[in-house]
C-alpha cells in the first residue's frame, strides 16, 4: 500500500521520536524499524530521514554522536532527549485524538476494509 | 551487516560519494551518514539473494532524488542555505543571473548618486543628515525586490511607510530659522535613529516579504555583518584611490578637490554601498569564512577592553564626568558587543556542541554587563536631579534595550552551555529582538522631537 505523502510527513517526527525512544540507534537502524513495525507498508525515501534527524537535533529533540559502526566506519548515533521525551507525549497526545476520532468516523463508513484497516 | 570488501562495490561507493558531495549543502559528515545508510542498505539486499550491481542501484534508488535530499539538507541548516544561495533546480543559469543583476545593480547606484549629489546642491547640512538615507537605501530596497519578486502589496506596503517617513521629518519644524544653521538635538537623534529604522525596513524587502520567518531573519543579520566587512574593504580601497589622484594632479598643479568632493565622492560612496551588497549577494560562500575569523579575533580583545574598562570604573573612585557622554560611550561598547555576538552567532553552526569560544562569548556579555550596570548606577542619582534632556532620555533608552537584549543573550547562552537549552533558542532570541530595535528607532524619529519641542 502506498501511504499519501502529507501522512507519512505529518507521522515523521513522532515515529522516530518513539522508536528513538526504546533507545539509541544510527539512521539506517532507525529505517529498518519503521519498515518492521509497518510490516514493509510504509517505506521512506532513505535519504530524507537524514536531514530530518538534524532537524529534530537542532531543537534539541535528540542528541547526536558520532561512533564507529560494527563493520568500524563512522557512524551516527542517535539518542532521544528530555525534552524531545517531552515533546513525545505531546505529539502522542494528539495523534490519541485524531485516531480516535477517525476511528469513530471511519468504523461508521461502509467500504471494502474499512473495518479492517483499524484492526 | 557484513563488510562488503569487493572492489566494484567499493569503486562505485566511492563515485557515488563524490557525486554526493557535489551538493554544496551536504557535508562531508552529512556523506558519512548517507554512506552508512547506502552500506547498510546494500549488506541487507546482498543477504536476500541480490548480486553486487543489482543491491548498490536498489540502494541508491532507495536513497532518493539526491536534489531533494540535498534540499532538504539546506532547509534543515538554514545557514547552509545562506551559502547555498541557489538551490539546485530553481535557477540553473548562476553566472548570467549574476551578471544581469550586476546591471540593475550599476543602474541603481547610478539613481542613488544622483539622489545624494541633488541633497548636496541644496548645501543644506540638516537636510542632507535627515535625508541622505532616503537617497541610498531605497535603491537597495528595490533592488532586493526586484530580485526577490517582492510582492507587489509588500512593497506597496514598504513604499508607503518609507514616503510617510520622509514626509513626516522633513516637515517637523527643525529648521525654523535661516537653513544652514546648526542642527537641534532633536533632529541629529531622528538623523542618527532614521537609518536604523530604515536599515530595518529594508529588511523586509532583503527576506522578500516573508520578514517574519526566523530563518530569513538571520539571513538578513548575516547579510548586514558582511556588508559592513565588504563596504569597509571598498571604502579604504577608493580612499587610497582618491587619495593618489588627489596628490597626482596636485603635482601637475590641477586642484582635483572640489571635482572630487562635489561629484566623486557622491557617487563613489553610495555606489560602493550598493556594489557591496551585491558582492554579499554573488561571493556569499567566500567571506562566510572571514565571519568566524573576525569575531574570534575581536571577541577576546573586546573582552579584555572591556575587563580594562571595568577596573577603571571601579578603581577610579566617583565617576568624574558622569554625564551623557559617558552614556553615549556606554551605548558604544554595548552596541559594540551586540553587534560582535550577532556576527558571531549568525555564522555558527547550531548543532555543534558549546565550546570555548562560547563560554568567551559568554564572558563578553557578562562583563559587558556589568560594566553597564556599575556605568549607570553611578549615573541614576545625577539624571534625577539633573532631569530629563532628549539626549539622555535616547541614551538611556538605547542603554535600556540593548540591556535587555544581552541580559536574554547571556541567559540563553548560560542555558546552552549547561545543557539545558538549545542554541536555536539563542539565535531566535536575536531574530525576535529586532523587532524591538525598530520599535525604538521609530520612537526616537517619531516621538522625540514633537515631544521635547524640537529642540
């Protein structure tokens, strides 16, 4: 399934927020988890999750280090903190609501799966 | 992941992070990263059964429209777009855009020369003092809109105020007697205040009417730092110049002097103020590396100026002249400082950690501060007694505001370097202040003279 560009921009922040959040990792870690957790639906151009993490670095979301991968190349990490901690329950705050609210929506419109895309 | 040794591979990495590297808003940093990824990518289709070539064109296919990306890349670190200047797509043709504003630019220049040497021939210096900004940086401001497509009710908007403005002034009753005659001090505080108010105006048309965005906010402050450095180059350049030919026709026993006061110098200078800020415009990835230069040279002498200056006030007993000169040199040093850490600040990358130079910054504003603060102690009681003159009221204002802004400025910066703060928080605390600083220059142009009876 092909997500519509505006969703997967609007859910960006949240979803490395949160998956930043069960602990540290480099980008392309951060790439395979979105792919995990989607089951593969939801696929991200890889190079735009890079300046996306400066992004989120310059507001002080997350912290950045550099260390040396497995393979013993540069490579960066990527750490959640305080306030972007803080700024997580924000945005899960609001994301509770619009799913609500297009749950209850959506449950009432009879189309083909449109139950079984909330499952 | 395993490593993936196999010189194609390795040879068409390396080609492809050339060609990343093209890209002048991707660093090299920025390419390691992207590199890892590309690795990362490439081990993992491996394992799934791919040969060499098919998983190194999946991942890079993977990786995306590297115009994009790199777009992206300059938005994230908006001073990277400030050395980008052009993104990729939008204007292909760099060197003849560069060349077809330098015209409009000369034009210009030429319009503004012609608008000084007309206040000249009034051989009215008031009139010259109040309106000698109007002469020039109108002709900048449309330059900036018209490279920019300001829109057309933006500059409409611009056009009216900057008109209001001159009305406004020059029909304040400065200058009730014969003209020629010495300025009020009302009237030098509107001509010194005026450009500022101005200079502010202008940046609305520099960020193409979007003035309210922060990120185009710190372009404007980077743009005046290095307009101030490239004009400062131009000016001793055409003095020297001025200078030979002066002494060369005086051999010859021609008196260039009146030629040159009358009709050089009044088209030089604004001329050379307006090819400055094109040279900003067209070089701006050149003298990007003289603004950290520059401020870490002068960041610690102005420092140790300041630290000189402060045991003066302390050791020197009661303050002797303690008047508004002291606080118009107060004024100095503090404007001294804002504009160093402007510099400074516009030219730093925010992501990097604090270091130092930061804790030195630090350093500056808290003596600074306190150099202030002994300065106008000293000089509270002596103001109420002496009361209230346009000078000192516009000395003390300019003291007031430009405290405040490094009061903000150290606590952020204190904020930054414990932690507990980001440096974005520090640069939107500039950009957001600036506002104030025309808020009183307006009030100073505005309010002062009606206010204290045009004296």
């Amino acid at each position: 399934m092909r997500i519509d560009k505006d969703l997967v921009a609007a859910s960006a922040t949240p979803l490395v927020l949160g998956i930043l959040a069960e602990g540290d990792l480099h980008g392309y870690a951060i790439l395979k988890r979105v792919a995990e957790l989607s089951q593969g639906r939801m696929q991200w151009t890889d190079g735009m999750l890079y300046p996306l993490l400066h992004r989120l670095e310059r507001n002080g979301w997350v912290s950045a280090r550099w260390g040396v991968s497995d393979a013993g190349r540069k490579r960066k990490h990527y750490a959640l903190t305080p306030s972007g901690r803080q700024v997580l329950e924000e945005r899960q705050a609001q994301w509770a609501v619009v799913t609500d609210a297009l749950h209850q929506v959506l449950s009432t419109v009879r189309g083909p799966g449109a139950a079984g895309a909330w499952a | 992941m395993t490593e993936d040794g196999r010189p194609g591979v390795e040879h068409q990495i390396d080609q492809w992070r050339a060609w990343v590297l093209r890209r002048e808003a991707i660093t090299t940093g920025d390419a390691a990263e992207l590199e890892d990824n590309l690795r990362g990518r490439i081990a993992d289709l491996r394992a799934a059964g791919l040969d060499d070539d098919e998983a190194f064109l999946v991942a890079v296919r993977r990786m995306g429209n590297l115009d994009d990306v790199s777009r992206e890349f300059a938005r994230a670190h908006s001073e990277r777009l400030w050395k980008q200047l052009v993104l990729p797509p939008s204007r292909p043709s760099r060197a003849d855009g560069h060349w077809r504003d330098l015209g409009v630019l000369i034009a210009l220049a030429v319009g503004a020369g012609i608008a000084v040497r007309w206040l000249l021939v009034l051989e009215d210096e008031g009139r010259f003092a109040l309106n000698v900004a109007f002469a020039v940086l109108p002709f900048l401001a449309a330059y900036f809109a018209w490279s920019r497509r300001l829109p057309a009710r933006a500059a409409g908007a611009l056009a009216v105020m900057a008109a209001a403005l001159a009305v406004v002034v020059n029909l304040f009753p400065f200058f009730a007697d014969e003209p020629g005659v010495g300025l009020s001090t009302t009237a030098v505080l509107a001509a010194t205040h005026l450009p500022v108010l101005l200079w502010l105006l202008l940046g609305v048309a520099y960020t193409g009417g979007a003035w309210r965005e922060h990120a185009r906010r710190m372009d404007f402050v980077r743009f005046t730092g290095e307009l101030v450095v490239y004009f400062t180059l131009l000016a001793l350049g055409g003095g020297l110049l001025t200078g030979l030919l002066l002494a060369t026709f005086d051999v010859v026993g021609i008196d260039a002097e009146p030629f040159v006061q009358s009709w050089l110098l009044s088209f030089a200078v604004p001329g050379a103020f307006l090819v400055a800020a094109w040279l900003v415009e067209a070089k701006q990835s050149v003298v990007e590396n003289m603004a950290p230069v520059l401020t870490r040279v002068f960041t610690p002498l102005t420092l140790g100026l300041l630290v000189a200056a402060l045991v003066a006030l302390l050791a020197g007993g009661p303050l002797t002249a303690v008047d508004r000169s002291l606080l118009v040199l107060m004024d100095g040093i503090l404007l001294l400082v804002v504009a160093l850490l402007l510099y400074a600040i516009s030219a730093r990358d925010p992501i990097t950690a604090g270091g130092p130079f930061d804790w030195l910054q630090l350093g500056l504003v808290v003596t600074a501060l306190a150099v202030d603060v002994v300065a106008l102690t000293a000089m509270a009681s002596r103001i109420a007694d002496a009361g209230w003159t346009a000078n000192k009221a516009a000395a003390l204002g300019l003291n007031v505001v430009l405290l405040v802004h490094l009061v903000g400025t150290g606590w952020l910066l204190w904020r930054f370097l414990r932690a507990h703060g980001t440096f974005d928080a520090v640069e939107r605390w500039q950009t957001r202040y600036l506002v104030v600083y025309a808020v009183w220059a307006a009030v100073v142009v505005l309010v002062f003279p009606p206010a204290f009876s045009y004296a």
